[in-house]
C-alpha cells in the first residue's frame, strides 16, 4: 500500500514500541502490531510479557480480561492463559486441546519503552535495537522522560514520511520550532546498515519561536538538526543551538534538545506515536513537555488529513518529487528492501 509497492506495509523482522516503560504494570494493556491484537503487562518479578490479544476459543479481546498471580483468564467463559501464552485452565473439562495457546512475543524493555519482536521469533535480535548511549538516552547527566503517546489514524509509513523530512518545519511548525531554513538549507545524508541519518547545518538564521518562548533569546542562531532513522521503528533527533560567529558569546550552546520518536505500525490505517526527550535541564524538559504539545498535534493532524484524502484517492497516488524529499526516498527504499527480503524463501 502506499507510498510501498502493492501489497507491502512495514516490516515483520524488527522491534517496535508497543508501550513506555512506566505505563506498563499489572494491569492488561492493549495494543495492535501489524494488523495483529497484542495484551502487555508486567510479571509480579517485573518481566514485560507481549502475548496475543485474541482469545483463541471465541476471539474475545484479551486485554478486557482479568489478570492476577500473572495468569490471564478471559473475561467471556474463563479459560486462562499463563505469561507464556500456555492454556492452564478450561472451565469444565480437563482436556486443553494443543490448539488452545496464545502466540507469545518477544519482548523487551530498553530505555523508556517496551520494544516488541513483531516477526519471527527465532530471527529477534536485541543487538538491533537502537543503542541507548548513541541516540543520548544514556548519555552522561542527561535525565530520558516520557512525553506522548498517541495512536494516529493514519498507516505508519506517513508518520516515518514526516520525520524523515524535516523540511515541513519551515511550514507546518512556523510558530513553534521551525524556521525558512529549514526548508532551504540542503541535508548531508550518510547510512550505516538499518541506520539512516541526516543532519542540516544551518548558520545567521533567525532563532525559531521556541527559542524566544522558553529561553528569552530573539536573535540570530548557529543550528545543527539532526534526525536518525533507526529502522524499522525509531527516529532519534536533535537540534543544537548556537550563538552565531560576530556575537559576543559565538559558539557557545543556546540549548540542546534530543528527542525520540517511537513509531508503531498497529493496523493498516493506523499508527502509535511515543514521543520523548532527554536533557541535563529537567526543568526546560518540563516546559517542553507543554510547549511541544501544538507541535506534535500538527504532526498528528497533518498525517491523519494525509490518510483521509489517500481514502478518497485510494493507491496508487501519483507524487510530485523535490530535491529534499531524498531522505524521505531512501528511508521507504530502505524500508521497501527489508520487506522484501523477508519474503525471499
Ligand atoms: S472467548 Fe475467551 S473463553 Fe470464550
Ligand atoms: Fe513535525
């Protein structure tokens, strides 16, 4: 489906964030992961589990059921399940036919978020999970929080679409982080395997909305924005600031934001957006905690329009290509490959 070939949508071999560490407890959570119902909770012991939402003798939602002493037991005729997905009860009888189980996944906590294998249990591999001093989440003084979780109606690759090219902040982020140069400024592009990043230097330009808000500052800035694509899930971004060369303190930091963006395919149509940050100033956190909340919806409100006009249009939809889109193409080229490579016998 689109922007993908015919009959693709995300990636099956990968983690994915199905929820933050911190919301995750003894309580049932439901989720969706590629068109597939997930429950989560959290073991007495502290364990996350991720089995199948669907129980297998009428198809009732799991996670409206009951848990305790780490035993699922369904809320419509009670068959319970324990954390590896094993039936251990059916009311009535003492045979439990092999069929009776749950799917269990691979699950683990890394950082703020519990990640989820979404493919083939025997390929998960937790060395492919982004690495926590690298994308600053571990990084010496810095302090990672939680900001949003949303679940957008719109298919997961229009939210990757949109952190792949961070020239909409010019436009739909004017009156909060972006500015012209954002738009204008030309990106360097460099890979590593399942790894894309881009960065966009940009010097004597105005300082963004955000800037003046939540420091005071109302001048001119040195930038350097930066985003990289941990395929197939994370988007782990920055942007440093800098008084500019002929100001008194040139080159000294403004401030240094680094930000997360987990991305989730749930259904089809449908996608879940964690988004986080990591600072040494908790305080700022916290005013950005508020102050992002209008950005973040612009983001939501733009892929989730996007959706409704592809239902309209339906696929395949013909696009107009500029120069900057680059990172957006090789990000679904790279996306589109390990698709298909998963369909190789
Ligand atoms: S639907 Fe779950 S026990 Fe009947
Ligand atoms: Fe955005």
């Amino acid at each position: 489906m689109y922007p993908f070939k015919q009959d693709y949508y995300a990636v099956r071999n990968g983690w994915y964030v199905l929820a933050f560490a911190q919301d995750l407890t003894q309580q049932l959570v439901s989720r969706w992961l590629l068109n597939e119902p997930v429950v989560l909770y959290r073991k007495q012991n502290g364990e996350p589990v991720a089995l199948s939402g669907l129980c297998p003798h009428r198809f009732y939602p799991l996670g409206k059921s009951q848990l305790k002493d780490d035993i699922i037991t369904c809320n419509y005729h009670g068959f319970a399940f324990d954390a590896a997905g094993v039936c251990t009860n059916i009311p009535g009888q003492d045979n439990i036919p092999s069929t009776c189980k749950l799917r269990s996944y691979p699950v683990v906590e890394h950082g703020m978020w519990i990640w989820v294998w979404a493919g083939d249990v025997d390929k998960a591999d937790k060395s492919l999970l982004p690495d926590l001093v690298e994308i600053s989440h571990d990084r010496p003084g810095f302090t990672p929080m939680p900001f949003y979780f949303h679940e957008l109606k719109a298919r997961y690759q229009l939210l990757n679409d949109n952190l792949l090219d961070l020239s909409h902040l010019a436009f739909l982020h004017a009156t909060t982080i972006g500015v012209g140069a954002n738009a204008t400024v030309p990106e360097e592009l460099t890979e590593e395997p399942r790894i894309l990043r881009s960065r966009r230097r940009m010097q004597n330009c105005p300082a963004p909305p955000v800037v003046k808000t939540t420091i005071g500052y109302d001048g001119v800035i040195d930038q350097v924005n930066g985003m990289d694509f941990y395929a197939p899930g994370m988007h782990a971004g920055f942007a440093d600031m800098f008084y500019p060369q002929g100001h008194a303190e040139a080159g000294k930091l403004l401030r240094k934001a680094q930000v997360f963006h987990a991305v989730t395919p749930a259904t089809h149509n449908s996608c879940y957006y964690f988004f986080g940050m990591a600072s040494d100033d908790v305080a700022q956190m916290h005013l950005m905690k508020e102050y992002l909340k209008k950005t973040v919806a612009e983001d939501i409100d733009a892929s989730e329009s996007i959706e409704q006009m592809l239902a309209i249009h339906g696929d395949p939809v013909r696009e107009v290509v500029k120069f900057s889109d680059r990172n957006t193409v090789r990000g679904r080229m790279l996306l589109q490959k390990m698709m298909e490579a998963e369909r190789l016998p």
